[in-house]
C-alpha cells in the first residue's frame, strides 16, 4: 500500500536528495504551479523508495515544473523487485485516488546509472510507455585536461585568444540580466523557446547558489553569456547559455565553454550537465554535434507514461 506522508516525515526517511529538482525546497518554490504535492512511500517496515510528486488535472507528475524528476531512494543499489512492488503499490493509489495517468522523466545517469537501468527494465516489464528518449549531453571534468581534443574546437578556441576575449564571473543584478537578455535573443534567432523570466532565476538563486558568466571583446561588449546552478555536491548545471551576432566570428562560445570547464573542475564538480540536445525526442543535430566536439558525451533520459 503507498501512503501520502508529510514532507517532514519524507525528509526523515529521505534526508539526501538525488538532485535539486526533487529537493523539497524546489518542490515548494514551485508548489502552485499544481493543484496537489503528493509524499508517496510505502507502507512497509524498510522504506527503501519514495515519489515526490506534483498532481494537475489528475495527472500524476514527476517533474511538474523542471527538467526531469524520478524517485528518492535509499540506496541505489536495491532489487529490481522493490521497484516493481512500489509501482504496482503506486498504481493502486491511483486508482483509489481518481488520479488518470502517471507521467515520470528519470534524471540522467549521471545521477543514478545504476537506478536508472532497474527502472527502465521494470517500467517497460509493467507495461508503461517509453516516450523517445532525449539525448543528453554531459561532461566528465575528471577527463577534461585543459585542452579540447577535437582539432576544430581547439583552433577555433586559439583564435578566441588571439582576439583576447575577456572571460569573467559577475556579481551584480544588472549584468546578471543582461545576460538573462542576451540568451533571451539568442534563443529567439535559433527558434528555441525559453521557459523561466529573470524573476523566476532571481527566486531559484533563492535556495541554491546560481552562477552568472561574461566573455567581452577588448572593448567590453558583452558576446557571450551563460547561467548555471551548483545545487549538487558533484554536478554542476547549464541553465542557459549563448552568444551574440557579434560573438561567432570572434569564437565566444568556444572561448566562454572552455573557461566554464576549468572553471568547474577548479571547484573540483566531477560532471557539468549540459542538458539535452533534443526537444520531443528530435534531435537538433548542430547543437549535439557543437557539445560533442567540445568534450561532451551523450547518453538517454527515459520518459514513461501509464494511464
């Protein structure tokens, strides 16, 4: 049987989260964007599995206002057979609870490989739909050795520093929204959708640390921008990044990752998590390739339904 606890006995059985966006502080900075918060366990002696989940218009969702969501969990290394108990536990509940459908997106591996492999295999064993998987892209900073090693991006990066690119960390409101803006236009020219305001980054800086980089020209013209979160031990986040018209042909954004990259592993992050580079399972083919060849590797982030 799956209970809805409190969040503070959620937290007692679960005082670690896998990553930010199933921290109770996200959870609650975002609660009203649902009509319900549900804090699913079961009903057992061994707590071993919990579901922090979101309700809109009967849909159970997990995540309901990130990127991706997926369980907490004790340890990562438990039997397929918890799992498939909890999700026939889970099922049940919703049914008893009017609820219609069950949506979940599992973190990247970079989160919870092994986790991840024992749901996929049981989500699809029970029957729930596979939606096309993202291609997600991440970089392993314990590798990255302080130079590129796909020829291109290493000349194209050599030319940023002949045309001596400033690359800075910015403290102050005013530049944290020109960047905000820059990446606002960028993602206009490209045809890509931007989902939070300023105001929304402003309030998530809130509850955990948030990063706002510059690259100038000489001149100090601002040709490149990007945001990240550092609200996990080991991963560091790419919110948003871009460049301007006047960037490219000064290479800002080869000269603006590769400083991100040093940058990160001098904070000893073990992995950058860059996002997808797909929307709806299409994959935006120049975006993949330009993170690939700027040492990124790519795996899949999973998406079930059940109804």
């Amino acid at each position: 049987m799956i209970l809805n606890i409190n969040s503070e006995k959620f937290s007692y059985y679960f005082p670690n989260n896998p990553h930010q966006f199933i921290s109770e502080e996200f959870i609650t900075l975002n609660k009203g964007k649902v009509d319900a918060i549900l804090y699913l366990v079961q009903d057992v002696k061994k707590v071993q599995l919990g579901l922090i989940a979101g309700v809109r218009n009967g849909v159970l969702l997990s995540p309901f206002s990130a990127p991706f969501g997926g369980f907490h969990f004790k340890n990562d290394k438990m039997y397929p057979e918890v799992i498939e108990s909890f999700m026939n536990d889970l099922f049940e509940y919703t049914k008893a609870e009017n609820i219609t459908q069950i949506k979940i997106t599992l973190p990247p591996n970079i989160y919870s490989q092994s986790l991840n492999a024992k749901m996929v295999n049981v989500f699809t064993r029970l029957g729930l739909k596979m939606e096309t998987p993202e291609i997600t892209n991440w970089v392993n900073l314990n590798e990255f050795q302080g130079v590129f090693t796909h020829a291109a991006s290493r000349t194209y990066y050599n030319q940023a520093v002949k045309n001596k690119l400033e690359f800075k960390k910015v403290d102050s409101i005013d530049e944290m929204e020109l960047i905000y803006n820059l990446i606002v236009d960028n993602r206009a020219r490209m045809g890509r959708s931007i989902f939070m305001t300023f105001e929304d980054l402003l309030n998530t800086a809130e509850i955990f640390e948030t990063d706002y980089f510059r690259v100038n020209k000489p001149d100090g013209e601002l040709v490149a921008g990007a945001i990240f979160y550092r609200a996990h031990e080991h991963i560091s986040y790419a919110v948003f990044w871009g460049d301007t018209i006047e960037g490219r042909p000064v290479r800002a954004m080869d000269f603006l990752i590769y400083n991100l990259w040093s940058f990160y592993k001098a904070q000893n992050f073990k992995f950058i998590d860059l996002g997808t580079s797909t929307e709806s399972g299409v994959p935006n083919e120049g975006l993949l390739r330009f993170k690939e060849t700027h040492e990124c590797d790519s795996s899949l982030r999973y998406s079930f339904t059940w109804s």
